[in-house]
C-alpha cells in the first residue's frame, strides 16, 4: 500500500477547521454508490465527497454548484480518510459529549453556515443538489463540532509553548541573525509573535506524528482514485437543477 500519510497530513492541515460528513446523514440517489476509499472497515463513498466538497465551497464563500476539478475531490478524499480516522479514534478512547451539549454547542456553526447562502431558496437548492434533509446537515455540523474540538484539544495538549521555550527561541534567532541583536527579549510583540510561530509549528509536527501512527495502526485503503471532474449539481428531483 502507497504511504498516505503525506496528502492525508496535508488535507488536514488545509482544512482543519472545515466540517465533515458522516455516511447516515446522506439520503443516497440511488441504492448503489461507488466506494472510493476506506479506513478499516468504515467505507467513504463518492457523494460523500462531493458533498464534503461543496460544503467546503460553501464555507469559504465560493460558489458551489459548479463543476468540481479531480486534483479538489482527491485532496477531500484524503481529508476524510484522515477526519474517519480521528473518529473512529475518538470512538476507541471513548471521547463522548451529550446530544444537548452538541446542541448547545452546534447552534452557532450551523447559523453561520445558513447565513453563507445568499438566500433561504440558495440554501434550499442546496439541500436538494447534495440530497440531505436539514436535519441531517445540522447533525453533520454537530458531528465535525466534535471531531474538531477533540482534535484541537489533543494538538494543545502536544504542542503546549512555555515562557522558557519563547525566550529559548528569542536567543536562537538572535544568534542566527533571523532576529536583530539588539531586540529586547521581554518585549510583547515579540514575544507574542514567536509563540504564535512556535505553536503553529508544534501543531503541525504533533498532526503528522498522530496521523503517521493512526495510519500505522488502521487499514488505510484508496480504491478509486478520482480521475475525472464532476459535473455541476443537479438536485435529487428531476426538474429542478441547480443553476451555477
């Protein structure tokens, strides 16, 4: 099996804090949808990522009833085969939060991503390009509303940046010129600055040393590579496309 881990690391990197899919929450067109990849025994299917795919549009303020390129679903897929990963990792560790604090806790994210549309019709449309109930996409923003919060507790947990480490740093960079000389170790800015830096890195690091060992610990599969582009949606009722 191909190492995975680099594009995985990558599409989790990009997209961190964008939401997920979970396989009940999609009302399939058909009885049969093709498997595009797998984490053990959970199978990731095409219109999961296609839809992964124009939530993500959504979310970023772009337009997401076009055509989709191959090289952006590839990138999805790896996403969620990291994303599937980390879930059926907090399954095993036993990482649970009530329905009402995912309620709670959910409300805000899911009326962002409603005011993202630029009206109710908008956000209709969508609802019948992707073929998911309201009810389903709200439990999906709940679902990656876990998944994210677990994530990011875990990577502050391993990239924690003490006082020493900031000041540590400060004089290195002075020495290596990346700093001037003559800049004062305890000033704020500066302070704040390497931190943020020194964070971001450790994050990174401690992201790809966990993927690296979940995937070394799961069976990791890519059955169908995307190769060609997707069309524009078109919703799930026969005479109501979905215009670009």
């Amino acid at each position: 099996m191909r190492n995975l881990i680099h594009p995985i690391m990558m599409a989790l990197l990009g997209f961190l804090c964008w939401v997920g899919v979970s396989a009940s929450s999609l009302r399939a067109e058909t009885l049969l949808d093709e498997v595009v990849g797998s984490v053990n025994s959970a199978a990731i299917t095409r219109s999961q990522v296609i839809f992964e795919t124009r939530f993500i549009l959504v979310e970023k303020g772009q337009p997401w009833s076009g055509g989709l390129p191959a090289e952006l679903l590839e990138r999805v897929l790896q996403r969620l085969i990291g994303k599937t990963m980390i879930y059926q990792e907090m399954a095993r560790t036993g990482y649970l939060r009530t329905e009402d604090e995912l309620r709670r806790e959910g409300a805000e994210p899911i009326a962002a991503f409603k005011q993202s549309f630029v009206s109710q019709q908008d956000y209709q449309r969508f609802l019948r390009a992707v073929g998911m109930s309201e009810e389903g996409l709200e439990g999906v923003i709940r679902l990656n509303l876990r998944i994210d919060t677990f994530i990011q507790r875990r990577l502050e947990m391993l990239a924690r940046v003490t006082d020493e480490d900031v000041l540590a740093e400060i004089r290195v960079r002075k020495e290596d010129g990346r700093l001037a000389r003559d800049a004062v170790e305890n000033d704020r800015e500066i302070q704040r600055f390497i931190r943020e830096q020194l964070e971001k890195s450790r994050k990174d690091e401690s992201l790809a040393k966990w993927l690296a060992d979940l995937e070394a610990r799961n069976t990791v599969r890519v059955l169908q590579p995307f190769t060609r582009d997707e069309p524009p949606a078109v919703s799930v009722f026969p005479d109501q496309e979905v215009v670009p």
